[in-house]
C-alpha cells in the first residue's frame, strides 16, 4: 500500500502515527527513537511526497488510500456482473 508511495516501512509506521496526531516527541517515545530521527523520517516523507508539512502529507497518503479504496471497489463491482454469477 504505502510502498507504492516509496516511503519505507519505518517512514510509514511514523506517517500513521503523525495521523493520529501524535507530535514528534511523543513519536519518538513510542518508538523508542530521539525526536530528532522522527525529524528526518518526517523530512524524507516529505521529500518522496513532494510536500512541505505534516498536514499535507498525511492529505497526500490518505488521498492515494482514497483512491486505490475506489479502484479496489470498482474491481469488485465488475466481478459482481460478470455472467454466470448471480
């Protein structure tokens, strides 16, 4: 999912939690990492996002999540109508 995003497991796991509102410091004690590596996790999302803040990242992840949603959904409205299945 994320991965088609180019972001790493550890930039994604870090995205979610930037989601959940969480700020760098309280991040960084859930993961046991300083504040300032959540900073650059959060520099490289970024960067592979082609944004510039916490807000817009988690816009740009959650919109490609919106659209691979209507993809998959578009996919399995098509298998329902397909003949011979009822």
């Amino acid at each position: 999912m994320r991965d088609d995003l180019g972001l790493t497991p550890r930039e994604s796991e870090i995205l979610e939690w930037v989601a959940h509102g969480k700020t760098n410091p309280e991040i960084a004690e859930i993961l046991g990492i300083a504040p300032t590596t959540v900073r650059r996790h959060l520099e490289n999302v970024y960067a592979k996002l082609g944004v510039h803040t916490r807000t817009a990242a988690v816009t740009r992840c959650l919109g490609f999540l919106g659209r691979e949603r209507q993809a998959i959904g578009s996919v399995l409205t098509g298998l329902l109508f397909l003949p011979g299945f009822a």
